[in-house]
C-alpha cells in the first residue's frame, strides 16, 4: 500500500503515520525527519537545508524528490509506504507521479487530515511543552513566528494538493479534529474501503474470464451442430431440434384471446 498524508503542520500526520506503520508494517517516510537527520549530520543536504527549515520555509522541490526517489528505492519500502511530509508542491506531486509510472506502481490514496487552523497553534505547543518535559531537544522550527510561516506556505504552495488528488480520484478526507483514535478508525474506514474497491474489480475481471471459457464452448458446439444439419435433410433437422427449443415449444403458452383466457 502507498499512501499520502497531506494536512498542515500539526494536523496529526506524524502520529496518525506511525499507527499505519505498525498496523500495515510498511514505512513512514517522513521528509521532515530525513531532512532533520541531515541537518544533524550535516550533510551537504542539511547545510542547504537548515536554515529554511529554521525559518519554516520549505526546501527546494529538487533537493527533496531526491531524497525521496532515493528512500523509495531502499527495500522496506518495496511493499509500500506512507509518505508524510511529502508531496508539499504540485511539482513534487508531478516527479512522485513520475517516479511511481516508471516502477509501474500507483498511490492507493491521499488522505487529508482536515483541521482549524486555529488548532496548530495549540498542538504545537502541547508538543513543545512535552518534549521539553521529557528533556528532548525541541524543533528549531517549533517556535510561533516559524509555525505561522509554515502554515502560510501549507496554505500557498501545499494546499493545492487537494484539488491535484480530487482531480486524480485519490483524495479522502477526514476530520482532523477528532481524537487521535477517531482519526485512526476513520483511516481504517478509508483504507477498507480502497481494498474493497480494488476486490470488485478484480472479481469483475475473473468473471468476465470464466464467462469468455464457458461462451467458448457451447460456440463450438453448436458451429458443428448446424455444420451437421446443413448435411442433412430438412425434415431429420427439424426432429432433431436441440433439447432447449423442444422444451421451450412444449411450454410455450397459449396467447390470451379477448375473454381474457387462454387457448
Ligand atoms: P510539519 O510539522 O511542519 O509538517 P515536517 O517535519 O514535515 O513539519 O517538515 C519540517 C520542515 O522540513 C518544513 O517546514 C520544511 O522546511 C522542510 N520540509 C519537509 N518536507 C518538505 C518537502 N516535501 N518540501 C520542502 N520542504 C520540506
């Protein structure tokens, strides 16, 4: 399965993307984190990065797809993933689409955790408080004037998506504002849903097929059966009419006359 979390920043992808992970035992790629680690690493990727991370501007679309085509191609994420973070552009929709046609794969679904933005402020800092309580590092870009600034570009460059995915048939939206197990059901619902979806088609296909084997061979049969009667004479083809039409001719009902009767 390969699925898209799209939602502003605290809207709950990370946390809703974790719970995938373990149910369907695929990975969470997390553009944020991978950027992050490289940061932290500093790599060529995190010194480019960092300071509009900091900032809450997003990094350019280049740099990420790379990342992400490279991620893709590690071997848990051969039987699916959940992207998170990513796509935040059309174009990056566009290069995953690319990416995906040319491994012949598809995107199951684009989910969108739906919330007030007046919320995020809230959440993120319940998240600040947390982390600061557990003794870790808080987010460099976990700070009020970063977080309006992130919100901004969801609103300018990532909120575009919904209509990209609506317009692909892939999108399903959900309300973000319900409790984190609410959410999980409804994403449960969604996902069912898609399997279901794919199961008719793919009956629909075994049916059309048995359908084709079973049409095939009464064909046959009947091709010789009127390549034998021809040969014969017109009287023999008439008793020997096949055994549905004599049933049929014994059952066939008299026409109803004017009394409303038969016969
Ligand atoms: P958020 O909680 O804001 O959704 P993330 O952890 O997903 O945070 O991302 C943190 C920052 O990393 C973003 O504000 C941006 O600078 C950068 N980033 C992450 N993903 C992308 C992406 N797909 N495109 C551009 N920048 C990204």
């Amino acid at each position: 399965m390969r699925l898209i979390l799209l939602g502003p920043p605290g809207c709950g992808k990370g946390t809703q993307s974790q719970r995938l992970t373990e149910k369907y035992g695929i990975p969470q790629l997390s553009t944020g984190d991978m950027l992050r680690a490289a940061v932290k690493a500093g790599t060529s990727v995190g010194v480019k990065a960092g300071d509009l991370m900091a900032r809450g501007e997003l990094v350019s679309d280049d740099v990420v797809v790379a990342i992400v085509a490279d991620r893709i191609e590690q071997p848990d994420a051969k039987k699916g993933f959940i992207l998170d973070g990513f796509p935040r552009t059309v174009p990056q929709a566009e290069a995953l689409d690319r990416m995906l046609k040319e491994k012949g794969l598809r995107l199951h679904a684009a989910i969108e955790l739906k919330v007030d933005e007046g919320i995020l402020h809230q959440r993120i800092a319940k998240r600040v408080a947390d982390m600061l309580a557990s003794g870790k590092t808080i987010r460099a870009d976990d700070n009020p004037e970063a977080l309006e600034k992130r919100v901004h570009a969801y609103r300018l460059q990532t909120a575009p998506l919904v209509s990209y995915y609506k317009n692909h048939g892939l999108l399903r939206s959900t309300d973000g504002m319900a409790s984190i197990d609410e959410v999980s059901a409804a994403i449960d619902r969604i996902l069912g849903k898609a399997g279901q979806a794919e199961a008719p088609a793919r009956r629909a296909a075994r049916t059309r097929k048995a359908i084709g084997k079973a049409a095939k061979a009464p064909k046959a049969k009947a091709r010789k059966g009127r390549a034998a009667a021809r040969k014969r004479p017109a009287k023999a083809v008439a008793r020997r009419a096949p055994a549905g039409r004599r049933k049929a001719a014994k059952t066939r009902r008299k026409p109803i006359n004017k009394a409303g009767r038969r016969g």
